[in-house]
C-alpha cells in the first residue's frame, strides 16, 4: 500500500511541470503551463512547495565535498522526468558561517532562489523570484539565531535599498554562472576535476586523498568502510593510481563523502558514477 501510495503522489508534482488535470484553484492554469513565463510569485511559492514535499521521489545526484583552505562545499541536484528542478549548494566555512543556497528551476528557467547564511551573530534568508530568468521580487528576514528565523516574516526588498551591484536586474547573470558551477561540481569538470593523490589507512575506516591540478585548488576526501577490489589495489599500491582519475560511486553521509563499494546491496546511493 505504502508503494502504492508513492506512485500515486509522484504525479502530483508533475502537474506543476505537465498536468492534464482541471483546475482546483485560481493559481492552477499558471502552473500547469509548459512556460514559466507568466508565474506570479504566489504560484511560484506553490512550485517551490510541491517540489520540496517529493525530493524523495525524485531523482538525486550529490557532488563530493569539496576543500578548499577553510572552506567546504558541495552540491545536490534533483530532477524530474530527466531535467533538473532544483540545485542546492552548501558552504561551511567551520566555526564562521554555513550559506545554503538553493536555486529552483521549471523547463530550464529559473524561477526562485533562497538563500540561507547562518553566523556567530545571527541568521538571514533572502528570497528572490524570477519571470524570464530575471528577478522581478526579492525579500528577506533575519533573526538573531536559525531557531527563531522561522517565526520572522518576509520583508520586501526595494531596488532602492540594495547596491548598484546587486539589484535584482543585475543578479542573473551571476545565477547562470553558479548553476554551471554547480554542475562542474557534480560532473567533477574544470576545476572540480579531482585525482588520486593517497590512500590512508587508519582502524575501522580509510580515507581515499583527492587532489586538483592547481595549486592551491580543491581538495577531497571520501570514508572507507566497506573495501572492494578497487579499494584492495589503491591499499597495496598507491602509487600506481597517483595523479589517476578513479572511477567509483558515493554517498552523503553526515556531511561526509563515503565509499559505495562495486556490488555492494546499496540501492539509494547518491554519488555519481565517473
């Protein structure tokens, strides 16, 4: 009955994307259009909703996390019927911040972005809505701590209250840079391009070292706790695979990227094969 009832909410996301239904609301002939052009921000809050109450329905791919100085970052990404609808990047950088990021999409077109930033001295999440790829509505709310961010309402933002370089006109080309980013990130091109540089083993779990090409570029370590043959060959000879480019899968674990060993019964691994 429980799987029943999984394919039967599955669709119900897709009426935002495709839907052949009649309309139960006023926002309804809105959503069910193939472009997202003529969305308001209320219905694009109902994409948003529905797309947030099946990301278990979806499908997922989660990027390593990446190092770099004090800096940790990686992406999630989910689609539906093969094309992405929503992209997450997470920062951490340790004891100072953690900004998360997350950018929704309908047919290619971005249609709302929030962002979320957690400090030492207080918490902000700023959202913007976007009609043909430009941002057409920003608001915020702050709080002194994440807990009671909640319970703040969201307060416009005016063009005349930001600065010259981050007017909502002025954002969207900086939103199609990070979504190319972000999907470096998971394709581990460009500088996200990562190669074998150690193995390291200490008891109870291992630790695959990878390493980019720049200097001082990013850096990656993955958790071993199930070995398989790839694991038994970079153990007895590490140096044969340095500066390698390894092909295997992982997941996201606990903010920690951990082995998925070849033929082992894992069916809800998030990493990407490369």
């Amino acid at each position: 009955m429980k799987h029943a009832q999984l394919l039967f909410s599955i669709p119900l996301l897709l009426i935002l994307l495709s839907c052949n239904q009649q309309p139960k609301h006023p926002q309804a002939n809105l959503i069910k259009q193939s472009s997202a052009t003529a969305m308001t921000d209320e219905s694009i809050l109902q994409y948003v909703d529905s797309i947030n109450a099946h990301l278990a329905a979806l499908e997922k791919q989660s990027s390593l996390i990446f190092l770099q100085g004090e800096q940790s970052m990686y992406v999630e990404k989910y689609n539906a019927n093969g094309k992405p609808v929503l992209y997450e990047q997470n920062l951490d950088n340790k004891l100072i911040s953690n900004r998360s990021t997350k950018y929704y999409l309908k047919n290619d077109s971005l249609l709302f972005l929030q962002e979320t930033i957690k400090t030492n001295n207080g918490a902000t999440e700023t959202r913007h809505y976007f009609r043909n790829n430009i941002a057409f509505k920003k608001e915020q709310r702050t709080a002194p701590s994440y807990a009671a961010l909640k319970k703040q309402p969201f307060l416009a933002v005016t063009a005349s209250s930001t600065t010259p370089a981050t007017t909502p006109a002025q954002t969207t080309g900086n939103e199609e840079k990070q979504l190319k980013i972000m999907e470096d990130a998971i394709g581990q091109k460009g500088p996200f391009a990562l190669f074998f540089e150690g193995f390291i083993d200490i008891p109870e779990e291992s630790i695959i070292q990878l390493k980019g090409s720049d200097r001082n570029g990013y850096t990656a370590n993955v958790i071993v706790r199930t070995t398989d043959a790839l694991i038994d060959s970079l153990q007895r000879q590490p140096s044969k695979f340095k500066n390698e480019k390894l092909n295997f899968k992982w997941e996201i674990s606990d903010k920690e990227a951990v082995y998925v060993p070849v033929g082992a019964n894992i069916t809800s691994a998030k990493g990407l094969n490369k």
